[in-house]
C-alpha cells in the first residue's frame, strides 16, 4: 500500500509535537533555537545520506510501502520525514531527560 510508511512517519511527527506541546520539550520552550537545531540537525543527516548513496553505502530497497517520490536518486520523499522524526524525538528527550538529571544532580548536592 504506496504512502503507508509516510502516513506512519506524520502520525509520529504528530505524536512527538503533542508532547512537546504539552511538556515544553523543544519548540514549545525556546522556537528559534529548536528551529535552528533541527535545520541543522536534517541538513547533517540529509548530506550524509547523500555520501552514502554516492558510495554506494545506501540505496531504496523493496518500495511497496513508499510514495515513490524521489527527493535525488535513492533518496526518497519519507527519507526527510524520517529524519525530522529523528531529530524531533532526540531533542525532546533530551528536553525531558535534562530537568531529570539536575534535579538528581541538586538532591545529591549538600
């Protein structure tokens, strides 16, 4: 079923940006940074994709669940919103882990 993989990928992206919503993880506590860290953070990943397909290293396997939609050659559309998600869902749990760790670090404190 073509666009399945990217129906997956939104719903993700979806449930991420309502729990930074709700606990201020990332965009919700600072928006131009997090902007700025995830433009950063997706340009990174998208020019190592780009190396590794110029190697050879990476390439589109069986494509039943994909759109089809070809960003360059091997690199497909969810390949973008797969690294948004990966991004998105790293910097919200560092902005959830980060409060955890200095409220232990401050307990341990005399």
């Amino acid at each position: 079923m073509p666009g399945l993989y990217l129906a997956g990928l939104v719903v993700s992206l979806i449930g991420m940006t309502v729990l930074d919503a709700r606990f201020r993880l990332f965009f919700w506590r600072a928006p131009w940074r997090a902007a700025a860290v995830m433009v950063v953070g997706v340009v990174f990943f998208m020019v190592w994709d780009v190396a590794g397909v110029a190697y050879g290293i990476f390439f589109i396997g069986p494509q039943h669940l994909l759109t089809g939609v070809l960003l360059a050659p091997e690199v497909p559309l969810e390949e973008l919103f797969f690294l948004l998600l990966l991004c998105y869902s790293t910097m919200d749990l560092v902005g959830f882990v980060r409060p955890v760790v200095q409220r232990s670090l401050g307990r341990r404190r005399p």
